[in-house]
C-alpha cells in the first residue's frame, strides 16, 4: 500500500512555500521602509492557496534565430499585490513599518503552526510504517 503525500499532508506542504515567499516580500517591505516612492506590498495568500491565480497571463518572448532558447515571462504577477497605506509617507513611501513588523510576526507564527502541524503529520506517518 502507498502512501500518498499530498492526501497525508494536506495544504500545510503548499502553505509552508507560500509563507517563505511572502516573509521575503515583507522583509523587503522593510528594508525599502524610508525608499522614496517605495511601494509596499504583499501576497493574497487565501487566493494563492484556493488556486486563484494558477492560469496567470504569460508572453512568449520573441527569439531572433531558431537556436536561442525558448522562454516566456510573465506578464501579469496577479498574487502580489500592493498594499494601502492607511497613512501614506510625502515621499510616496506606502511602508508602514509598525503594520509590516506586526504582518511578519504573524506570517512567522503561521509559519511555525504549519512546520509544527507537518512534523507532527510525519510523526504519525512514521509510527505507522514502523506499525506502532
């Protein structure tokens, strides 16, 4: 009998690679936090994880000989999105330090939740192939 790892695990594998992504996009929210016209953004991580933005909008890059390399961009990021400054800096700066400090501990502890709830789903993988 195999085991199949996306039943046994559930999301939580997906939502581990969501949660990195995202901490590197606030963690350069505030690294740019007194950037001139810095914008600050942010991930739609319920959209991302419900497959909203699966089928994003591509373009094929056009080649100039048959022996370049075949390669498409994307044309349209549709997850990340820009966030609304609730109090928005005279240099256009839309950082606000105190909320991306505060959206960061929280993606760290839902980071934390997941790994904890994955280690604890492959402890009871493991206590049952070695039939515990």
């Amino acid at each position: 009998m195999s085991i199949n790892f996306n039943n046994a695990l559930g999301i939580h594998a997906d939502a581990l690679n969501v949660r990195s992504q995202r901490a590197e996009i606030l963690a350069n929210n505030l690294a740019n936090s007194d950037t001139p016209g810095y914008k600050a953004r942010d991930l739609d991580f319920k959209g991302i994880l419900q497959g909203e933005y699966e089928n994003r909008e591509r373009m094929q890059l056009e080649r100039t000989q048959n022996r370049h390399i075949p390669a498409e961009g994307v044309l349209v990021d549709s997850a990340l999105k820009f966030r609304i400054p609730h109090q928005p800096a005279i240099d256009g700066n839309t950082v606000e330090a105190d909320i991306e400090q505060a959206e960061f501990s929280q993606n760290a502890m839902d980071f934390q939740a997941s790994f904890t709830f994955l280690n604890s789903k492959f402890s009871g993988l493991t206590k049952a192939m070695k039939n515990q």
